[in-house]
C-alpha cells in the first residue's frame, strides 16, 4: 500500500506547513466575500479543512 507509506512519513511540520497558509487564504476568502458560505454540519468543516490544506500546499 503506497499511500499507507505516504501518510506515515508525514510529519507535523509538513501538515502544518500547509494547513496554516491554507487557513489563511480561506479565512480571507470569507472575509472579503459579501456572504460567505460559513459550514454548518461535520461534513462541511471536513471539505473546508481539506480545501484550505490544498490551498496551502499550493502556496
């Protein structure tokens, strides 16, 4: 299983070197949008976490 080796060579720097930026790209989309689509259920702040550490890796 490669991913299984993937995700266990993750280290917290390298998690948190993508979700911090992530974080802060998203919170300024919410900022600067007239009505942001705040999440409301589990599901939602799951994609929201999963979108604002894409949104960093690509930082």
């Amino acid at each position: 299983m490669p991913a299984g080796r993937y995700f266990r060579a993750l280290t917290v720097f390298d998690l948190m070197g993508n979700f911090f930026p992530g974080i802060v790209l998203v919170t300024a989309l919410l900022v600067t949008l007239s009505s942001p689509p705040f999440p409301s259920s589990p599901g939602e702040y799951l994609l929201a976490g999963i979108a604002a550490l894409s949104l960093g890796h690509f930082v």
